[in-house]
C-alpha cells in the first residue's frame, strides 16, 4: 500500500487565518517573515525538530512570522521516496505531528510581545516575489564570531542584524550552513538558550498535533496504569504516575556508535546534558561509552534496576518505544519483567494500534508518552531523547532526577 500523502493537512494549512492579506495586525500586509531556506533535510525528526525549534524562537525573538516547511526527506520529485527499501511520504505536513505557534498558532493572548503567527513556505513565496527578498549567506555573520558560539550568542547576533532590517521578506540563502546544525546540538553551547526559549510561547505553547492526541488515546492502555483514574489525556503537561517509559534505540545505531559516535569521540547531546540530570555523558572515547550509546540487554536490566532503586516511586507499567526487531525485543521484555513486578506490564511501539496516517508520524507518538511519564530512561547519543529530555525540562511538574540515561 502507498504511504499517506496527507492532503488534508496541507489544504487546512492553507486555510490559516494568518494566510490572508487582509488578516488584522500584527499579521497579513502587516507581518514580517523569516524563511530558513537553508533547514535540514534527509534527517529523522529529532535533528529536525531541534533545528525546527530553535529556528523558530529566532524567528519569535526577532519579531518575525517564523516560516516553516513540511517534515522533509525529499525537497523536491516525487511525494513518495524511499528509505532503505520502504516507501514513505517524501514531505508530511508539519501541521501532521504538532500545533502550536511553531505551525501557525495563536501567540498568548496576554503576550508582551507582538509577533506575527507563523506562515507557511507557500504562502511567503506567494507574498515575497523573489526581487522583494532579502536573501542573506549565514557565513556572512557566522564567520564573524571569534570563538565557536553558543546558541544564545548566535541568537543575539541574528536578532540584532535582523532588526536592522525594514523589509517584511528576509531568508537565509538555501547553499548557506545552518545556524542549529547538529554541530552546535550535539554540545553543550546550545543549554544557554534554554531559560529563554523555554520561557518563550515556543515551548510554553508546544503541543502535538490532533492526529498524535487521537493515536495516544486509542493506545492509552499502554501508557496509563489501570488502576488509575485517567489523568487528563489531552494535557501534555500532566505527568502519568507510575509510568516508565525507556527509549531503545537500534537500527542504524547498531553501527553507528560504534564506527562514528566512538571513533569521532561524539559525547551526549547537548539537551541531554542539563546540570540537573543525575546521569552525566561519558567522555569522548572512553570504551564505556559504548555500553551507553548501544546497551546490550544485561546492560539495560541492570539500569532499570538501578533506577527502580534509586526513586522509590511505585512504578507499575513500563513502555518501550524503540525501533528494535521483534525477536530481540522479545528478549528484552522478558528481561525487564523478571526484574521487578510490573502490575500493568510492559508494551512496545511494536504493540501499538496506529492509523495509516499514524504509522508514519508514530515516532511522536512515543515522544508524548515519554515526555509524560514519571521516570524516563533514553540514550543520551539521540537528538530524540533530547528533545523529550528538553520538553520534560519545560515541565515544572516534572523532577529532573527523573530523566535519565543508559
């Protein structure tokens, strides 16, 4: 069967308020924009959305509409495209995994800030004809940093060139690098943002799509322990006691962290390193570290027993999300459950009743649980895990204590 191509998506983008000239202030004939021509693609959706986030609250800091795109594999061609010999969606609209003011949602109504909502890459090339852009080469201000800077440093520097700038049509050159590269993500340089951005409409108003909602209440019995009075579903902010939920990453990370992550001396991701997680990156090169970026199943038992000691939470169900193989998964879930009594068991992204537009955005349906439950366990290599760890740190509701590593 052919993958979704998630039309409807993309007509209910075009019917967005702000996507009107005649749309009242601070949008229509009255908004500025910010196009990053330049964004990532042929990337899985943790690299995407972390560039996608911190794009966006530049866009917000600089008083510009942020323009986003499609999750894109494939810029152009066919809308279908292949992945290691499975069809997928070449480009799924962006509006398919989350809501909020990164995809065209309302700032706060009691904002301080006047900031145009977001528009789409459609409607910007409709009302910025190419003569009226200005097309800027990121090299041209990044070059000028003496140092390798932090996100806030490059942040500050943008919005200060930004605000310079009268016209409402402004994009960073396609050939340019990108200004949230894994480069800088993968490091520590981009944790000084983060007071500002989690305190920004960007993350305080971050959700997930309708269609992610609907496919975590259908599976709702494979996050929330039965015997529970159910916390609200809709609420991304509302913790599920009793919930552990553990990210099991294999696949490409079979050889990846081996022959790149060891040998390139690659450390944890940047928002996995947050002073108050208990579980800090090993250093680079050092062989243990490898136990930690691929852990084998004794490596991973013995962790999850460590954890279950060490909070004293009555933890009752546990929830892989992993894109592991079905026999060695297998192996593992029998493991874990010899280990402690799970009264609610143990469920896999390979258990859950997904929708065929579900099937292909179900990746973010595992970040919803795993941003919710009470103890998180994920691999502190993963641009995934980061973004759940960097959500969870949003979460006053949440003890940092409580996202960990392998």
């Amino acid at each position: 069967m052919a993958p979704p191509l998630y039309s409807s998506y993309r007509t209910r983008e075009r019917l967005f308020q702000q996507h009107n000239l005649s749309a009242p202030y601070p949008n229509g004939k009255h908004a500025k924009y910010l196009w990053m021509a330049n964004h990532g693609t042929q990337q899985g959706w943790g690299n995407y959305m972390q560039e996608m986030v911190l794009n966006a609250y530049l866009a917000y800091a600089s008083g510009r509409a942020y323009v986003f795109d499609n999750f894109t594999w494939e810029e152009g061609g066919p809308e279908i495209a292949d992945w290691n010999g499975h069809a997928i969606p070449a480009r799924i609209p962006l509006s398919a995994f989350i809501s909020g003011p990164i995809i065209g949602g309302p700032m706060p109504p009691m904002s301080k800030d006047i900031i145009p909502r977001a528009v789409s890459r459609e409607w910007y090339h409709k009302v910025c004809p190419e003569p009226d852009r200005v097309v800027i080469d990121t090299r041209k201000i990044q070059n000028s940093f003496l140092t390798l800077p932090s996100a806030l440093q490059i942040v500050e520097r943008w919005v200060d060139e930004l605000r310079k700038i009268q016209s409402p049509c402004v994009e960073l050159a396609r050939s340019s690098p990108w200004l949230f590269g894994w480069d800088l993500t993968n490091t520590e340089r981009v944790l000084d943002i983060f007071p500002d951005l989690s305190s920004s409409p960007i993350l305080t108003h971050f959700d997930w799509s309708p269609l992610i909602h609907g496919q975590f209440l259908i599976n709702s019995h494979h996050f929330i322990p039965s015997n529970l009075r159910s916390p609200d579903l809709y609420d991304i902010r509302t913790p599920i006691p009793g919930l552990l939920v553990l990210h099991v990453r294999r696949g490409d990370y079979e050889g990846w962290c081996s022959y790149i992550a060891m040998s390139w001396g690659l450390v944890y991701n940047g928002f996995n390193r947050f002073p108050q997680f208990p579980d800090k990156s090993p250093a680079p090169h050092d062989p243990e570290g490898l136990h930690h970026c691929l852990p084998s199943i004794p490596d991973m038992v013995a962790k999850v027993q460590s954890v279950v000691n060490d909070t004293g939470y009555p933890l009752t169900k546990v929830f892989i999300m992993t894109n592991a193989k079905a026999p060695w998964l297998t192996d593992l879930v029998n493991a874990i459950a010899k280990i402690h009594v799970w009264p609610d068991g143990i469920s896999t992204s390979r258990d859950l009743a997904l929708s065929w537009d579900g099937r292909f955005v179900s990746q973010a349906v595992d970040m919803l649980a795993a941003q919710r439950a009470e103890v998180f366990i994920g691999n502190g290599w993963s641009s995934l895990t980061s973004n759940i760890a960097m959500l969870r740190m949003t979460n006053s509701n949440l003890d940092p204590r409580n996202t960990r590593f392998w």
